[in-house]
C-alpha cells in the first residue's frame, strides 16, 4: 500500500531551516508542518512566524500552517493571514502536552472542553473557507476523552485528524496507546493519520502492520534523531548509506550556519546546537559520550572542534 510521511512540527526544531536542510540531504518527507503559531490574545503575527511561512523561505517544500488556541477570533485571524500568504489549510493543534500550554486551556489541555472544540469549528467553517485539519493527542487525563469530541468533528467536514497516540499528561514518557488510537479509528467517519514512536524502520512496518488501514504517517522527535528515516522507511532500507556522516556532516553544516546568522550572540548558538545534538547524538555508536562532550563545548570554537572530531571518530 501506498503511503504518506508527515513531519509533526515540534516547537524550537522543525522551523523553515530545519525543514529545508532535510529535504535537501535527506528527502522522504511528503508534507512538512509548520510549528505553531500561538497569539495570547493579541491579534499580531510575531515576526518569526512571519519568516517560517514565508512562501520563499519554503520553496519545493509542501508545508502546512498550524494554530494552537481556544479562541474563535484567534483561529479566523489566522486563518485569513496565512491565506493571505497563499496557504489553503490551516492545522489546529489540540496535542500539545506541555504544561503552559494546557494549563491555558490550550493543546491537549482543551480535548475535554468539547462545548468550546464546536463554538470554535462552528465559526472557521461559517465565516472562513479555509481547510481545517487537525494534531490531537487521545485526551488530557484519560485516553477515552478524545471518544467524546469525535462525534463533533463528524460533524464538520475536516480534512484528516492527525492522532498522537498518548495523553498529555504524559508528555513525552511511557509508551502510546494502541488499543485507544483503534478506538478512534472505530468511531469516526474522519481520515486519522498516526503519530507517535515511529523510531526506526522495523517500528514503522509494525505499526503498518497494526493499522491496515491508516497510510498517513507522522514523525516527531524520530525524525529529528535520525534524518535519514523518512528515506530509509520509503525505500524499506535497514543498512545507512555509505556516507551516512558525510550527509550527516553537510546537514548539520547548513543548520549551524543558518542558526549563526540568525540568532545574535554565541550563548544564543550554542544552546540551540546543544538541543539539536539531545537528538542527533542517537545515530551514533556511542550517543551518550557523543552528547556529553558536545555539551562540554561552551564556545563556538570548542563546539566547531567538537563536532569535527565526533563526525571523523564516526567514520
């Protein structure tokens, strides 16, 4: 069967840089999504969000918008931006497990508020003709939260329904829920796509293989691990390409570059590099030393020393 992969937008990672050196070196990726756009109650667009959907910052990439809110006025106000900048569909999240974020009422801390899920539909499909899809997790607190706000969304004709397979709550630990991700594809008449630990290739097939019938695929933080996975999943490869680190090397080279000239200042650097590396240490042999010693680098010129030597140990 055919299928599809997503990039799931992570806040802070998957901004246009990101994206565009994936696709570059890597490839794989059918559609990208934008992290969030988030307003807090004023009806201004930061300008880092102005330069993520930026048509020409996103040139060969399919990228969709995503808003998180509780508010209507919020939601039609973007709505009208990004198709001002051409965009035809608008992702509304109602996954994000973070804590302040939920504790606002927003992400997955809103699944429950089912009364304000419909006010908020109602309006972007009486008063907008943009496309609504939606990023969920399968509740706050339980899994079984999410069985009360399916049968409103089958009430609007929404595009797909993207599943995260945990409860906020979780954040990020313990492992998802596959028997409640079945649930929801048992009740209701929406396309889902999957997300959640697709981490490897073999993770990815057996996922395949519980879920017949989903062909939509999402990659989070699997992604930002390994870059080479969306590739390797497409062509069903087990073995890295011969110049896994040399690949390696050219991407981590273009983001280094992008991050310098855009962020001011050597702490400001260094600590977006360092969270990068939390990721990208996975594919090597031994990723906690990996880690350990690009964490030690507290200067641009220790770091570029660094990561010289962990690439050419690798090879």
């Amino acid at each position: 069967m055919s299928f599809t992969l997503l990039s799931s937008p992570l806040q802070g990672f998957t901004d246009f840089r990101f994206r565009n050196a994936i696709n570059k070196y890597f490839g794989g990726i059918d559609t990208y999504y934008s992290p969030y756009i988030r307003l807090n109650g004023k009806l201004v667009i930061k300008s880092s969000y102005e330069r993520d959907l930026l048509p020409e910052n996103n040139v060969g990439l399919e990228v969709i918008p995503q808003i998180i809110t509780n508010d209507a006025d919020e939601f039609l106000f973007v709505a009208k931006y990004v198709q001002e900048l051409g965009y035809k569909e608008l992702n509304w999240n109602l996954g994000c497990p973070y804590p302040m974020v939920t504790k606002s009422g927003m992400g997955s801390g809103l699944i429950s508020n089912t009364e304000r899920i419909n006010h908020i539909l109602d309006r972007a499909h009486s008063e907008t003709d943009i496309i609504v899809s939606m990023k969920m997790r399968l509740g706050y607190d339980t899994t079984e939260e999410i069985l009360d706000v399916l049968p409103i969304l089958d009430n609007y004709p929404i595009k797909n329904i993207a599943i995260h397979a945990r409860i906020g709550k979780q954040l990020y630990k313990g492992g998802v829920h596959l028997d409640a991700f079945q649930q929801c594809i048992d009740n209701t008449k929406h396309k889902l796509y999957y997300n959640g630990d697709i981490t490897s290739v073999a993770k990815f097939q057996e996922m395949q293989q519980r879920f017949p019938s989903i062909d939509h695929w999402m990659i989070g933080r699997g992604l930002i691990a390994d870059p080479f996975l969306p590739s390797m999943i497409k062509n069903n490869a087990t073995e890295y390409p011969k110049n896994k680190m040399e690949l390696f090397s050219a991407f981590h080279d273009t983001l280094y570059e992008g991050y310098s000239e855009s962020l001011s200042g050597q702490a400001h650097i260094l600590l977006k590099m360092h969270h990068l590396w939390e990721y990208f240490s996975v594919i090597f042999s031994n990723p906690h030393k990996v880690h350990k010693n690009i964490k030690k680098a507290k200067s641009i010129k220790n770091y570029e020393a660094t990561v010289k030597e962990v690439i050419a140990k690798e090879k």
